[in-house]
C-alpha cells in the first residue's frame, strides 16, 4: 500500500487524539478520530482495514483501529473508587487493537492493560470555570511516582498515565523489532553486524 501509515482511534472523546497522537507521531503514524458506532461490527472494521482510500484517491494503509476504557479503582481491586478525598485507587486501560489477522481474511483483536497506582485529591481540582479544559478526573487523580495530577504532568509534557502504558506496549510489540538487531554504528556481537 502506498501512503500514509495509520490508526483509527475509535472514540468520541476529543480529548484523546492528542494523547494519541502524540505517542504514534514519532513513528510516522496519524491518527484519525472515527465514531465507534460507525465500526460496530468486525465486518465494518474488515472493510476499512482491507482497503480505504483518502478524499483525494490516494490509498491508505490503516494498520489498526483502536479503542480504550480507562476506570478508577479501589486499590488491589476491580471495585471502582467511589472518588474520596485521598483515596487510594488504581487508574486500569484496557486497550483493545483490531487488526487483520494472520491470513488477511478477518479481524483479530488483542488487548493490552496496563495499570497507575495512586490517591485522589479534591483540593487540587479545577474551579468550575476552569473545568473545559479537564476530562473527567484529570486533575484529581496524582499518579503515585509523579507526585502529579494528569491535567499537572500534561503542561510540563512529563504525563504518565495507565493509557500511555498501555499504548506503549502496543508500540513495543508492532514497531520494534522482533528480534534485536546489531546495527554497524553499535554493534554488540561483533561477529553479526547488520550493515
């Protein structure tokens, strides 16, 4: 296929494209927003996956459609938190990839989860005129290594977050290399050098 990489990022949520964008970008990869209910079936997600082309004709090769549910829970438990004042809580992504399958012929789904531990803390939430700038418990939820609220970490572009985990392992196991390379200007096994 010629042209563009790409993912469909299967939400309604504005807020997550950037995220996503900004995780896939480095590798040369666009991500486009397309309405869950318009791919509800995997025959509608085969038909895209297979063959689509852009306005101007141009065929683009999308790699995956992707979707994701992020909760709040108790934390050590699939109870979700009920948002109290310095609870502790786990923020959990599941991340679901539709791809094509091996044979090119269906869609194969797989998924990845990954999980934050930390507190809620409602005095750093944002007053209610401030609040379109927020999603959901983004500037509540201090993740426990940073120290940082989601909506904190976004402005210094040091986020850490369970969706980011999960994306990340995607991209770990379908852009890297499968087996480990050694490449001419650092090679470790001297004896097989990619060149």
């Amino acid at each position: 296929m010629s042209g563009e990489r790409s993912v469909y990022l299967l939400t309604t949520n504005a807020h997550k494209i950037k995220e996503y964008n900004h995780n896939f970008e480095r590798y040369g990869i666009k991500v486009y927003s397309k309405n869950p209910a318009e791919f509800d079936t995997n025959d509608k997600k085969f038909a895209i996956l297979k063959n689509i082309k852009t306005n101007n004709g141009v065929v683009t090769g999308v790699l995956a459609m992707l979707e994701d549910h992020t909760e709040l829970y108790k934390s050590g438990t699939k109870e979700r938190a009920t948002l109290s004042n310095l609870e502790l809580v786990d923020q959990t992504t599941v991340l679901t990839v539709h791809s094509l399958n091996e044979t090119k012929d269906g869609v194969a789904q797989k998924v990845y989860t990954n999980t934050q531990e930390g507190f809620i803390d409602l005095s750093r939430q944002q007053p209610r005129i401030l609040r379109g700038e927020v999603f959901g418990w983004d500037d509540t939820f201090v993740n426990k290594h940073t120290g940082k609220t989601h909506l904190e970490s976004r402005k210094t572009s040091v986020k850490v977050s369970s969706r980011d985990g999960a994306i990340a392992q995607y991209i770990k196991e379908r852009f890297y290399y499968r087996k480990r390379n050694d490449l001419k200007f650092s090679p470790q096994n001297t004896s097989k050098v990619t060149r």
